[in-house]
C-alpha cells in the first residue's frame, strides 16, 4: 500500500477541489475522526480531558481564527486575548440573562458578538499595516480586558470580580458547571473545533479565502483584479473573531468555569495562540492544530518527563519547561519557519515517490 | 454612428470603446502627462510608446484607476467615468498587467487564475462556509472558464505549482491568464515582453494576437521593443515628456519627423 495518487483519477473538478485528493488521506482522515468521537468519550478521564484534549481543542479553534486573519489575510493581531474576553464575557451574560436557551447557542451568538467587536477594531487595518497594526490590535488587547475589569456590568457586580459558568446542559447531560464529565466537555469542544475547521477550511479554499490570500500577498494587484480591501479585510476580522470569540467562550464556560480578565484573557494569551500559528504554519488549517498541540502537549509531555521520570523538584522542572520550550521555539523557527505544517507537506511529497525517488 | 473599419488581417475593428479627453496628471509640480487625448476602439490592439519617463505607465494607471487626472474626462463604452478606485474599475472589465510582475506568490498557478473570475463568483459567505449550494456550483463553473484560458494559454502542466516557483517568461503568461480570466472588455498590458528572450517573445506575441482573434479582447499595451510594436499593433500613441507626439497607424508614426526626433535626438546644425 504506497502513498500516492496514481490511479486515483478525477473526472470532475468537484473531485479536483476536494480537501484530501488522496485517497490514504480521506481514509485517515476519516478514521481519526472516528476515533475521535466513539472511542476516546468513553475511554476518557479527567485528567486527560483537562490537561491535554480539552485545551489542545480550544487552542486549537483560537489558532484557527487568527490563522484566518494573519496567515491567509496577512494582517498581523496581538487582540487575540481581548478576543477571546469578548467571547467569555459574551457567553457569560447571555447564560446568566437568558437562562432557557441552548447553552450552544449562547456559543455561537458570542463568537457573532465577538465577529462585530472584531470588526470594529479591524477598522485601523484599512491604513496601517504589518509592525502598525500589530501596535493597533494590542491597544484592543489591553483596552477590552481593561473595561472588563472596570465595568462591573460585565461581571455582574460579583464581589471577586470573576465570572462564574453556571451550570448548563444539552440533552440531560452537564456541559458546563461542576459536575461536567469528562468526555461531555470533551465532546463539547471537538464538535466545535470540527466544525469550525470544516468551515475555515471551506472559507480558505472558495472565492473569500483567495481575496483574503490576494490581499495577503500583493494588496495592490489584488485591488486591481477587483477587490475590495475593505470588506475583504473586514471579513477578515469579522470571520477570525468568531472563531477566537467561540474558543474564548468555551475557554471560559467549559474548560475554566471560572475566569477573571486580566488573569484568563491577559497579553499571554495573544502571544500563545500567535507562537501557535506561528509554529504551526501561517495559511494551514493543519498547522493550526499541529501548533494549538504541540505548545499544549510538549509542557504536560515534559513535566511528565522531568517530574514523574527523573524525579526532579517541581520547581526546577517549570523553569526547564520554559527554557526548552523557548529553545524549541527558536529552533523551529530556524530549520522550519514555515512551521509543522510545511514540514507535512514535505513529508507527503517525499511519501509519494517512497520508495523509489528517482 | 457605427464606424466599422477591417484590418488588412481581416479584423473587424469598431466603434469608440474608450475616449480619453485632456487629461492632464500632476504629482506636486510635476506634470507627468500633459493634455493628452486619444481613444481605443473596439477590438483594435493599440500600442503606447515613448522614452523612459515618457509617462506611458501613469497613462496606464490613470486608465486603470490608480491615479485620478486633476482634469480631463474618461468616457468608457460611452458613458463619462467619474473618480474610482481601482477596483471598481476592475468591475467595469478593465484588467491588467503590471511591468513587474504581480502575481501572488504564496498561491497555486489555478488559484492566482481563479483570482480573475473574483467578481463573478458572488455566493454569500455562509454558502461558502458550508461548501453548499451556490458557492460549490460557482467553485466548478469558473473552474470550468478558467481550464479554457489554461488551455489557451497551454499552461496546463503547472496547474497546480506555486507560482513563486515558476520561471520569469511563464510568471508573465499566468499573469496574461489571470488577467484573461476575468474577460475584460479591455486588456492593458504593461510591457509584456520585458526582460524576454527571443523565443518567448515570439510566444508572448503569439497569445497578445490570439486573445485579440479569438476572444475579440481589445488591448492596449506599453512596449519598448518597436519591433514587436509595429508589428501587433493596429494604431500607435507616442508619448514624450508628458505629452502626445505622434498618433496614428504604425507606418504613419515611423515616418513622424517629431518621433523620429524623440527617439534618436535632432540633429544640431
């Protein structure tokens, strides 16, 4: 069974525009999906759900939406975070006001919430660009979780100044409070995530992913052939804020339960999920995961190591945590600096001549 | 008033498609075009020459939409065209090449492609979103135009490579493709033969007359290369610091004194 298209033939450029034109690649595809929602919800505990899969999955939609807007639209953001307070804050005053409605619609309508938020601070993008905007997206960074701190409205008046999910459920079962399962959170967060990468990467291959991408890699040729930089940039932002605006409302309800602004949505956030794509790949839905799990997994994996195998301290294993991530993030950005998702791409090129290349 | 006039090549050449009337561009105190008038008609292939300087380039981007003339009018398929961005321009099918290649590097030769139909694929982002209905019918019917002009242009075998890998000559003709693609009344083309080799010279000659032919395209071009000028070209402008020295048919220009003076100098007594 080799890797590779031969006699895999196409008569239709339905089929030549489909996501895996390789056939190993759908049956694996499909197969991971599989396994993805029969065999490990019940396999499942919490320890896996909240250290590894659970952030890897929330991570792994904040990377896509800021994929969206800085790897195919090519407009730099460090807003994530306030992004993704926006997300949190929204879904946490539609739960509390609106009790009777489905917990995924709060979902949703938070990440629209969050696409109009997102908009309004895509504005700047219109005149500034690269180093500007990046300086234009970090005011929103700052300025949102500021007004979530000062305006009580937004935590309803709590004495502790956090915001509390409370307890809601779909079908009977608890997706978001105290007594969540495991595998319910789980399950929650990968139909989003999905999902979501099912649409981003239907957006990214059709006629708005190619105005983003136009815009990204000559904006004036892409003017000439007839777009509009405004609305494709607008879009641009609008479409990554949803996304970020939906991890951040799952991010706070699902996963934390209890946030605080500046704490859960602080600068950090915008420039883990920006290493992410980075590390990932800028302009892959792959690299989006592959770097979402790679700065999820490698600090578990190595603390795991360190701690549980060669018995260090646990403070002494944090700091080195730190400092191999960071050599690690270097060092990627050195051999690699198109990220995990370029080095595939290489992989499954090299695959398809395996084991005869030449 | 129809005028229809046939070129000795048998073409049909038509009425007034675009009417460019006094215009006049400054950039501060300089006036880089100077009071220039002169029209394409449909289906002709006319060539706008000059020196380096000449201001044949802002021409283009005036046309195109780049830069808005302090004074002069622009009429198009009959109509006066007001101030617009150049996208709207694009939209009234206006399309071009640039002198140095503008293609997008990070994207596949049929994507770069699939770029030029943007204005006919008109599905709404949910559609879009969830592949479905509208944006997938559209996705395949472009797909379809776009083959033809891959096809046209015999650029199949690197459908699928990213553009930054391809060589300078085929860059130029997936640039023609794209600008095809989006079946633009008028097709400007911004020297299309610089920095070419003989034989892709002769190649890129061959596509200007073929989209000529075939999709009855009118075009006009910026060239340096008199040659290939006087050979395409039906009618010819000639421009020198700013202003228009020459208009007419390719014989006619060659023998202008004031052209002749332009390009090799006059003679002091």
């Amino acid at each position: 069974m080799f890797y590779r298209e031969a006699g895999d033939f196409k008569t239709s450029y339905r089929d030549d525009g489909q996501t895996f034109p390789i056939k190993l690649d759908r049956w694996g595809y499909y197969a991971i999906l599989a396994v993805a929602f029969l065999v490990v919800p019940l396999v499942i505990d919490s320890y896996w759900a909240n250290a590894v899969l659970v952030p890897f999955l929330i991570y792994a939609i904040a990377a896509l939406g800021l994929n969206i807007l800085t790897g195919y639209a090519g407009q730099v953001s460090l807003g994530t975070g306030g992004f993704m307070a926006v997300g949190a804050y929204a879904v946490y005053k539609l739960m509390v006001a609106f009790p009777g409605v489905p917990i995924v619609v709060h979902i949703i309508l938070a990440g629209a919430i969050t696409a109009v938020v997102g908009m309004l601070f895509g504005l700047p993008s219109l005149r500034i660009k690269g180093f500007y905007l990046a300086v234009a997206t970090l005011a929103a960074q700052f300025f949102l979780v500021w007004l979530f701190n000062k305006v009580p409205w937004f935590y309803n008046y709590s004495a502790s100044g956090q915001i509390n999910a409370p307890e809601r459920t779909i079908l009977g079962w608890a997706v978001t409070g105290p007594a969540t399962s495991a595998s319910a959170k789980y399950l929650i967060c990968l139909c989003f995530a999905v999902g979501l990468a099912w649409m981003a990467r239907n957006l990214t291959r059709g006629s708005v992913g190619r105005k983003w991408m136009a815009i990204r890699d000559m904006d004036i040729a892409a003017e000439i052939i007839g777009v509009n930089p405004l609305t494709a940039k607008l879009s641009a932002f609008a479409v990554s804020s949803f996304f970020v605006g939906i991890a951040g409302a799952l991010l706070f309800s699902v996963y934390l339960g209890a946030a605080e602004a500046s704490e859960a949505f602080g600068i950090n956030k915008s420039f883990l999920v920006l290493f992410m794509i980075i590390i990932g790949g800028l302009g892959s839905i792959f690299g989006s995961f592959a770097g979402a799990a790679f700065l999820v997994l490698l600090p578990v994996l190595l603390k795991n190591v360190l701690v549980a195998q060669f018995g260090w301290p646990t403070d002494l294993a944090a700091h080195i945590e730190l400092m191999i991530v960071g050599a690690l993030i270097v060092f990627f950005l050195i051999v690699e600096p198109h990220g995990l998702a370029r080095l595939w791409a290489l992989t499954k090129e090299k695959l398809r001549l395996w084991p005869f290349p030449h | 008033m129809t005028q229809t006039t046939i070129t000795p090549d048998g073409r049909q050449i038509g009425d007034v498609l675009m009417d460019l009337r006094n215009i006049t561009l400054r950039f501060g105190g300089v006036t880089a075009i100077k009071d220039i008038s002169f029209d394409i008609r449909e289906g002709e292939i006319r060539a706008i020459i000059g020196p380096n300087g000449a201001g044949k380039s802002s021409m283009l981007n005036v046309i195109s939409g780049f830069y808005v003339p302090q004074e002069g009018e622009i009429w198009f398929k009959g109509y006066r065209r007001g101030p617009m961005k150049p996208y709207e321009v694009a939209r009234l099918g206006i399309a071009r090449t640039f002198q140095n290649i503008a293609l997008f590097d990070g994207m596949s030769v049929l994507d770069n492609i699939m770029t030029g139909r943007l204005n006919m694929m008109k599905a709404p982002i949910w559609s879009q979103a969830l592949w479905w209905g509208r944006a997938e019918r559209e996705e395949v019917e472009n797909r379809e135009q776009v083959e033809k002009i891959i096809d046209f242009l015999e650029i199949q075998n690197i459908r699928k490579t990213p553009v930054g890998r391809l060589p300078y000559g085929l860059k130029k003709r997936v640039e023609l493709a794209r600008a095809l693609a989006a079946e633009p009344k008028i097709l400007l083309l911004d020297e299309p033969m610089a920095g070419m080799n003989v034989e892709e010279k002769e190649d890129m000659c061959r596509f200007i007359l073929d989209v000529n032919d075939e999709f009855g395209t009118t075009i006009a071009l910026i060239e340096h290369d008199m040659g290939v000028v006087m050979d395409l070209s039906d009618r010819v402008v000639v421009m020198d610091y700013g202003r228009k020295i020459g208009d007419g048919t390719p014989d006619e220009v060659r023998n202008n004194p004031e052209v002749i003076s332009a390009y090799l100098g006059v003679a002091h007594e």
